[in-house]
C-alpha cells in the first residue's frame, strides 16, 4: 500500500518547547499549592520527560493532580488548561531564539513535492499552537496545512487523537506515517496500527529504535525514498540492492 500521509505530533517534531509547557505547568502547580518539578535537576526534568512529555494536557493535568491527592473536576480542569495556556503565551513572548525543530522547513518541502497529506497534531491547546506558528512562522507547514483541514488539538475532546486526524485525512493507518519524538507520542500512533518515524530530539536514539518502526536523529536523515519503497513493498531498498534497512525497532 502506496504511503500517502504524515502525521507530524508536535512535540520534538515541530516544535522543541518542552521547556515552555513545563514552566507553564510549573506556573499553575504553584498558584493551587502543589509541589512544582524543579526546573534544576535533571533527574526530575528527566521523570517529567518519560511520564508526562508528549502526552495531551488533559490527561497529563489530571495526572499531575491526582499524583498529589487532588481530584478535579471538568469544570476545575478546563480552568487549570486555560490558564496554562496562558502562562505558556507569556513565555512563547520571551523567547529569543526560534524553536522550530532543525530541518523541519526542508522536510516539508519534500513532502509537498511527494505531494503527501499531512496531519498537524498538538495535545496542546489550539491557542497555544497558533500562538507559536505566529510567533515562529514557517512558509512551508502554512501551506501544508492550510486553513488547518487536518489538524488536531487538545480539544477534540477524543483521547484517541490520531485516530481523529487519520478520518479528517481520509487515510487508514497503513497509509500514513507519524514522526514522533515522545514516547507517549509513540505508543498513541502504534496503538492505532500507524507506522511511527522518531526523532531523536529528546531521546537518544538507541532509544527510540526499541519503540518505533524506524529512528532517525533528524530530519537531514529520512531517506524518503526508501519509506515510500517499504510502504509499496514491504521492503526498505530495491530488490537488486543489498538490503540495509533503516534503524528499526
């Protein structure tokens, strides 16, 4: 089955903000008397990016909450997103350098010449999202996604998001590929059947290689060509070339 889509999830794929989303956390843990992670050790910016880094705000709120006997109610949970989306507005303003992942703006050129759908999907809250496209923009994923047909975000108010954007795409999982950098990201596309690509933006890459079909450490190393090959015909080099397949998991 020829490929026909991508599914770009937005954490260490399009955007490397991980540090933003955090302080936001941070910001609103401190207003309701919870304990804040510390910013300063990396063993709990590290425990932060194994549970919570890439999972959907809603669920990782919660999550947060009830890990320090708090229970929430929708009403009191849409409050707490609202104002994390706030806090994460505030410091997307200060930021000085871009946070577009490497390689990300020529990656979308090629997948515009390979004329591919592509899905943009954000456990994040859509004010959050344009907040960044504003203040980062980028030509290429503009077009790509234009007026934003197949997007989705924090509020589908689905908790199976890929399988959300796969309908507004119009694919099935065998004809689309996701480009994840989280492990939460990993397992939401594989629980769907959806063949997964990481990037090593967060995680080293012999990481990845145990979670996901295929890890690369940045864009500059897709090879496109050998993706659409596996996907026609099961194999990833021609059949008159020695097979060397990609870092598989």
């Amino acid at each position: 089955m020829a490929l026909q889509g991508v599914i770009l999830t937005w954490s260490g794929v399009v955007a490397d903000d991980e540090e933003l989303h955090l302080y936001a956390i941070n910001q609103v843990l401190l207003e309701e008397n919870l304990r804040p992670w510390d910013l300063g050790s990396p063993a709990q910016k590290e425990l932060y990016r194994l549970h919570h880094l890439g999972q959907p705000d809603r669920e990782s709120l919660l999550a947060l909450w009830q890990a320090q006997g708090r229970v929430l109610s929708p009403r009191q949970q849409e409050g707490l997103l609202q104002r994390k989306a706030l806090y994460y507005r505030q410091a997307l303003q200060e930021q000085k350098g871009s946070l577009l992942v490497p390689g990300l703006a020529e990656a979308l050129e090629k997948l515009e010449q390979l004329r591919l759908k592509v899905g943009l999907l954000s456990g994040h809250a859509a004010i959050e999202v344009e907040a960044f496209l504003e203040r980062f923009p980028c030509p290429a994923l503009a077009r790509l996604t234009q007026n934003f047909r197949y997007r989705v975000t924090g509020e589908a108010g689905d908790p199976q998001l890929h399988r959300l954007l796969l309908e507004r795409m119009g694919l099935s999982p065998q004809e689309c590929l996701s480009f994840e950098a989280t492990y939460a990201g990993i397992q939401a596309a594989r629980s769907q059947g959806i063949p997964v690509l990481a990037l090593a933006t967060f995680f080293p890459l012999h990481m990845l290689q145990r979670r996901a079909d295929w890890a690369v450490d940045g864009y500059p190393h897709v090879e496109w060509e050998r993706l659409q090959t596996w996907f026609a015909t099961g194999q990833d080099r021609p059949a008159d070339l020695p097979t060397k397949p990609l870092a598989k998991g």
